[in-house]
C-alpha cells in the first residue's frame, strides 16, 4: 500500500527537534541552524571521493564565487537536502516523487529566505561549474571515467592560486556549519 505523505506519522525530525512532513512543508519547521548543520554532515558525491567534502562546504564554496546579488541563493540552493538527503544527480533523474518532495520543499525554503522559488540560471550555471571543480579535484585522476570533461559541461574554477577562495580542502563539520551560517550572516 502507498505511503501517505501527508499523514501525521510521516515525518522527520530535525536537529532542533522540530518535525518536518516531507509531503506537506511549512515555514515553521525550517530554521537556518537545521540547514546548516545537517548539510554539514552531509556527504556530496554519496561520499565517494578521496576525501570529505559537506554540501555545507559546496554551498559556501557557490556563495563565495556567485555574483553579489545571487549569493544568499547560491548559498542555499541545496538546503533542501538537509530535510531530504542528498541523492547523486544520476540517481535523483530516476525519481520522479523526490523531485516534487525537493521542489515544493525549495519553494518553502525560498520564500522563508526571500528568493525565487525556481532556481536562476545564474545559480545554476554557478552549482554546475563547482560540480565540474569537485569533480576535478575530488575523484581519483586516472584517465579512466573522466565524465565531467565532456564537452556539454561548464569549465571548472581555477583552485591552485585562485582568486575566487573556492576550497576543496577537507573541512570538519563543525567548521562547515560555523562556515555556511557566518556567509549567511555577512549579508545581513
């Protein structure tokens, strides 16, 4: 028998001890704390890299690059997934009720947090193009699978002496989620 999502018995609860009903969210059950800290402890990738690296740190490394006035939405373009989880893209492609879960949840998220509810292509083109530099840096280099040098993917960020202060070193959850919240706080 389908699950009801909407049903009192499904729901999560979140590290400051609120619920949060994936079928049906509200504003009250999101906080910035729960976002930053669950994204903190979040694995991208499914965790299959040569080291650590948090959606928390993905984001601020998007926040830090994104033009000004995209930067509180490059910041929390993943914030769905501290509710949600982080599924990899391939996977994600392949669910359909994750993908209305994640866009109802986004536009809560975004109108709590005052942006678009539809991610900008400016964000996008943003969250891509750091895919692409995680990627680079982040999986083992042995010429093999190599999927992110195809030519329908944008050109990474520069990391070696760049000028941009993306950092792909492995950073503790603590201090991602000290990270993510201080870039939140620098555009108050």
């Amino acid at each position: 028998m389908p699950h009801d999502l909407n049903n009192d018995g499904n729901w999560i609860q979140t590290y400051s001890g609120r619920p949060l009903f994936p079928g049906n969210p509200t504003s009250d059950s999101i906080t910035l704390g729960d976002i930053a800290h669950a994204l903190s402890l979040t694995n991208r990738f499914g965790g299959h890299t040569t080291h650590a690296l948090s959606v928390a740190q993905h984001c601020v490394n998007c926040f830090r690059v994104a033009p000004k006035c995209y930067k509180l939405e490059s910041l929390l373009h993943d914030a769905t997934e501290a509710y949600l989880g982080d599924l990899p893209s391939p996977i994600k492609a392949l669910c359909p009720d994750y993908k209305a879960l994640e866009d109802r949840l986004y536009g809560v998220i975004a109108h709590l947090f005052n942006f678009a509810a539809k991610m900008s292509p400016v964000v996008h083109t943003v969250d891509l193009r750091m895919l692409v530099t995680e990627a680079a840096h982040l999986f083992a280099n042995d010429n093999r699978y190599r999927w992110w040098t195809d030519e329908h993917w944008p050109e990474p960020y520069h990391v070696t002496n760049n000028d941009h202060g993306v950092d792909l070193s492995y950073w503790t959850p603590e201090r991602a989620e000290y990270a993510f919240l201080s870039a939140f706080h620098s555009l108050r």
